[in-house]
C-alpha cells in the first residue's frame, strides 16, 4: 500500500436499520457524479438470492451460536471481498462493502482480505428507537418477508438485531474510521492513520443533507378550503379528488417508492392515487407534518376569527411568524417537529432517488424554509399553491427549486 493509493475500500458498520446503506448510496451517487468508478457489495443481495433455497429471514439465522448459517454468511462476505477486490483492481476505484460487520472478528477478517488498498470503516449510528422502528416496519413489508405476518416479521427482526447486538464492537481499534450519528449526519468520532484518497470528499458527503429530488406537494382541495377553514380533519372534494388523479397521472413515469404524508385525511386521500399508478409504493403518514394546530380557532374561518376573535387576528397579523394561536401552535414553535418529520423522512426513504411529501400549507412552508433561504418574517407568506408542486434539489453540485404546474 502506498500514500499516493487512489483506490479505496469503503467498509460500512452497523446494526441492521441504522442507515448503512443509505450512506451507501448517497456515497456511490456522489462519487460516480463525480467519475470516480464506484460499486457497491452488499452482502445481503446474496443471502436473499439463498433465500430461495431456505428461510434466511428468520432470527435463528443470525444467532451467533448458529455454527452452520454463521458459516455460510462468513462464504457470502468472503464473495463479496473477493469481487470489491477484482473490482477495484481493474476498472474500479471505490468498492463499498455493505453489511453489518459488527464484530471484531469479520473485521479482522476483511483487514486480511483487503490489504492491497486502504480501508475506511464507516459506522452508523440512530439511537433513535421510534425511527428505527419505524424502519423496521417498512423493512419487514419488502418481499424478504413476504407472505409473513407483519407481526411476526417485525419480532424475527428484533430479534436478529438482538443477535447482532450480542457480538457487537463498536469501531476503536481500526486505522481508518468514522463513525457517525446517521440521522442527524454528524460525525461522533474519527480517526485517520492513513493519507486517504477522497478522504474530505467522504467527510463532506457525510454531513450534508443531499436532496436529490424531493417534490413536495400541498394536499389538494378539501370542504374546508372552500370555506376558508383552518385546521380539522376535512375530506377533499370531488375536485379535489379529481386533482389527486391528475398528481397521480402527472409522476406515473416517476419512480416514487415512499409517499410521506401528515397525519391527516386530506394529505393521505391525496397520496392514494398516487400509490395506485406506481409500482412499490409505501404511504407513510408522520405527525410530525400535520398542518399548525390552530388551537380554540380549529374549524373556525379567517372570517369568524377577525369577527369573534379580533385580537387573536391582530396578534398574529402582528407577527405571524412568532404568533402561537392560544392553545396551539405557531410557525416558530413548529419549527422543531418539521425538522425532525424532515429527518425521518430522509432516513426512510432508503431508495436514493425521488423523495416527495405530501403536507399542508404553513407545513410546507416550513420544509421550503428548511431548504431555501427566507427571513423569519417571510415564511409564513410564502406561495403554497394547490394546482403546483415545488420540486427540490439540492446536492453538492445542483441546485433546483420549481413550482411546477401538474395538470
Ligand atoms: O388550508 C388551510 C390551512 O392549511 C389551515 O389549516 C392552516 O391554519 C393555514 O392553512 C395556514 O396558513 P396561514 O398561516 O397563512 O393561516
């Protein structure tokens, strides 16, 4: 191995659901923008091409003491290790090794194998338990588990995280590593023994939130539109309905595998549609991107506010960014939960490509905020139309934001 090495092996770290291979993606999409040749190894892909021969869903698989199964996923990395090798030793520069990896011993193991060009270990880690579960939840209703009981496949997982657990060392003793906090993307704790290539290319890619495409969507028209509602649980209206279809046929030919919604019938009756046209769709509804809680004037229009309620209506003309209706909520104290609907939403949805959610008015003002720059004061007028859709981007390299007519 030399200094000046440009080949790299990428080692991910972690318990299953803890981001590795989002970080994955995000590291390939990154550097194969960027014409450094990229693969990723993931160990997985070959246990469920076995899985047509046996059951490797199943928690027993992974228990430690299973002496016949820790065998064969020992075969599979060593595959694995074998083709990043070949890989980065032809047309190749960076082989991603994604697996758990978790104990000393299969590190160990890969410090053998892959010690023809440097190794950077990457640990994740989400200490966030209503993510991770949440997580789990999407992961049991992919077609590894078909067919099983969502119960049932969510305590086999549990379990195989447990089994993992018990052989789980933490990253301390490698030359190369970083391990990182993979849900809020910030660095725990690094060390560099080595001179590595695209070392602060890696480094920066970690802690940047990249938008790749998010298309963010207002729901469209309910009965409480049409009467200048605020807040409640309203329906939409056969138009309404009527431009969800047109959503629905406007990102037919877009691959859309997580809707993320509010709480709320209108964004969810809203995103129906939409799931009919595609593929492998998962509607995921959060709380966190239900619309500003209105206090004692939910229900009320802006009408009978300014009319019952005049100095509520003044206060918040006032200063409509700081306000807090009475009992409710304020743009200001939103802030928080639409940052942490923002970060879930993000680790969720594991496939790298189009992201959208589907929120309300001042909600979505908030999103926008969190990408685009706007004065405090400003938010809370910014254009969140029903007939068009902002389309973000914003990585390294590009920057878009759209308003986009669908029909
Ligand atoms: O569509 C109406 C609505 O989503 C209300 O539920 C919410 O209170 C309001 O828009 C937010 O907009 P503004 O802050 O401008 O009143």
């Amino acid at each position: 191995m030399t200094t000046k090495d440009e080949k790299l092996y990428i080692v991910m770290v972690g318990l299953p659901s803890q981001g590795k291979s989002t970080v994955a993606y995000r590291l390939k999409d990154i550097f194969t923008k960027n014409d450094i040749p990229t693969r990723i190894f993931n160990n997985g892909q070959l246990r469920r091409q076995y899985a047509r021969l046996k059951d490797t869903w199943a928690a027993e698989f992974f228990h430690p003491d299973n002496a016949e199964a820790t065998e064969l996923r020992k075969r599979f990395a060593i595959i694995n290790m074998n083709w990043a090798r070949k890989y980065v030793n032809s047309k190749g520069q960076v082989a991603v090794l994604d697996a758990t990896n978790v104990s000393q011993e299969r590190r160990n193991l890969i410090n053998q194998c892959l010690n023809d060009h440097p190794i950077l270990f990457i640990e994740c880690i989400n200490e966030d338990e209503e993510i991770v579960d949440m997580s789990i939840t999407l992961k049991v209703r992919t077609p590894e588990f078909g067919g099983l009981d969502e119960a049932h496949a969510i305590s086999e997982f549990k379990k195989r995280i447990e089994y993992y657990r018990m052989i789980y060392s933490p990253l301390a003793k490698e030359r190369n590593y970083i391990r990182m906090d993979s849900l809020h993307n910030r660095i725990l704790e690094e060390r560099l023994t080595d001179q590595l290539p695209l070392y602060s290319r890696i480094r920066d890619c970690l802690v940047t939130d990249v938008v790749k495409s998010l298309f963010l969507i207002r729901h469209t028209e309910t009965f409480f539109n049409t009467e200048d509602r605020i807040g409640g649980d309203s329906d939409l209206t056969p138009k309404g309905i009527e431009q969800a279809h047109a959503l629905a046929r406007f990102f037919r030919n877009k691959k859309i595998s997580y809707i993320f919604t509010s709480e709320k019938k209108r964004t969810i009756q809203t995103a129906a549609p939409i799931r009919a046209l595609q593929n492998d769709c998962t509607i995921v509804p959060l709380k966190e991107f239900d619309e500003i809680y209105s206090g004692i004037c939910e229900g009320m229009s802006y009408d009978e506010i300014q009319r019952f309620m005049p100095d509520v209506y003044s206060a918040r003309k006032a200063d409509k960014y700081n306000y807090s209706y009475p009992r409710g909520e304020g743009y200001n104290s939103m802030k928080e939960r639409i940052k942490i609907g923002i970060k879930k939403a993000f680790y969720l949805n594991r496939k790298p490509d189009n992201i959208m959610i589907i929120g309300h008015r001042a909600v979505n003002r908030m999103i926008l905020s969190h990408f685009l720059y706007r004065r405090q004061e400003d938010v809370p007028y910014i254009y969140v139309p029903q007939d068009k859709f902002y389309h973000i981007v914003a990585t390294q390299d590009r920057k878009v934001f759209e308003l986009k007519k669908y029909q």
